[in-house]
C-alpha cells in the first residue's frame, strides 16, 4: 500500500503532493514501482495534530479520488469522517480505511451497505491525545480485545467479514516498547482476531527510535520494519518508499518462499 497525503502537515511529507498534478504523478510513480493500493489522506494524524474541518478534508481528498480512480489500482481513503466516507464511496473508492475504528456516529451506517473494504484500526485516545504517557496493562491483548469488539460491532449489522482487515495501530498511543510487542505478535492478533493484518511503521518514531535517525534518513529501517511486519504474518504494508519496499520484498520472497 503507497502512501498518498494531500496535506500541507503530514509528519514526513506533508505538503509534497498538495497539487493535484504533483498528487497524480506520484500516484502513476508508485504504480510502476510496484504499488498494488494507493492510500488517500486528507487530514494528517501525527501526534498532535488538529483535527480537520469537513470541507477542508473533502476539498483536499475528492478531487484525487476522481483523478486517480481510473489509473488501475485499488484507491483507499483515510479517514474518520462519516461524511468523507459516503463521498468517496459514491466516487468509486475502494478501501476505507479508519484510524477510529468506525466509531465516530454514523461511521458504521456510511459503509455498511457498500462493497469497499474496511480497515480497522486500534487508537489508544486521539491523535491530539495519543502520545501522552500511552499506557496498558497487556497491550497484546488488549489491542486483540479492541479489534474482536469492533469486528463483532460491524458483522452484527450485516457487514460481510470478508470486507475486513486490522492494523494495531503502531505509533498511535504506544510507546516504543509497545510498538515491538505488538510487532512480535502478528501472527497472534492475525489468528485470535481472525482477519488479514495491515502493518505501518513507515518512518514512524518506532524507527527512529532504534536506529537514532531522523524522518528523512530512516528508509533502511522502513525496509527493515515491513519486511519484520511480513516476516510475523502482516498481509499489506503502508509504506512511503514503495519501489524500495517493493525490491526487498521480491529478494526475501525469493530466499524464502520454494
């Protein structure tokens, strides 16, 4: 999954690809390096970023959904807002993908009656919020108890499983520690939740925190975590550096897949 933001404040690249033309050409870029979902952002959830005004937000990501839909890949949209999510349903959108979960009101009624795929995710607080002082008693488990009770909140008003994947949310409301247990344990939440896992760690603090570089010099241990994320049993990455990602990909899958 490539990363797309259309933001002026994305904690990596936040004002790149505000253009739309610039937007574009980095979609039909990550493409042909090998991107097999474009992910849509429209409001940036680093920690400690405000939230978003709804015009802004469908001002920013509707006009990329319309431009890039018909360029051959699934498009998924980030985002929490009920009425963002009806939007680019009706554009055509592929995937919602929701750091809250489907639990802001109306959230679980926009998508119950398409066919787009979900992603579920697990927040500890908000992005205003989530970074202070995160704290658990088992993260492992209770990051599994958050994600069986959202999945059993959709599938009890008649969403099919088959739409659903999970990401545990590395980096929002974890600490470091947190993040590599949770990390360890894939192949756990994957089989007690019952549902593919979708991993992100590109350039989060995560990285940072174990190689000691900053944003712009963390692409080695980008690479290190998705292939880490793979290795425990991840279905997708999210990821930044795609044909980078990709190469790595294709040389571990060669050594270890007969």
């Amino acid at each position: 999954m490539g990363i797309l933001n259309v933001t002026p404040d994305s904690f990596s690249d936040g004002g790149h690809y505000q253009s739309l033309e610039f937007a574009v050409s980095r979609t039909e870029e990550m493409i042909a390096e090998g991107a097999d979902i474009i992910d849509i952002g429209g409001e940036s959830s680093r920690p400690g970023a405000p939230a978003l005004p709804l015009e802004q937000e469908l001002g920013r990501v509707m006009p990329a959904i319309y431009a890039m839909r018909d360029l051959g890949r699934p498009l998924s949209v980030d985002t929490y807002k009920p009425e963002v999510m009806r939007e680019a349903i009706i554009a055509g959108v592929d995937m919602i993908n929701d750091i809250h979960a489907f639990r802001a009101p109306g959230a679980l009624a926009a998508v119950r009656d398409s066919d787009c795929a979900l992603c579920v995710m697990h927040m500890q607080g908000t992005p205003q919020t989530m970074q202070k002082d995160p704290s658990y008693t088992d993260v492992v488990a209770e990051v599994i108890a958050f994600l069986r009770e959202r999945v059993g909140a959709m599938t009890a008003i008649g969403i099919d499983r088959e739409r659903i994947c999970i990401d545990p949310g590395f980096g929002f409301g974890k600490s470091v520690d947190h993040n590599y247990a949770l990390m360890r344990n894939i192949g756990r939440i994957e089989q007690e939740v019952g549902l593919p896992v979708l991993a992100g760690v590109s350039r989060k603090a995560m990285i940072g925190a174990v190689t000691g570089k900053p944003v712009e010099r963390r692409l080695a241990g980008n690479i290190g975590g998705a292939l880490a994320a793979i290795a425990q049993g991840a279905r997708i990455v999210r990821v930044h550096d795609v044909v980078e990602t990709v190469d790595a990909l294709k040389v571990w899958q060669a050594a270890t897949i007969d």
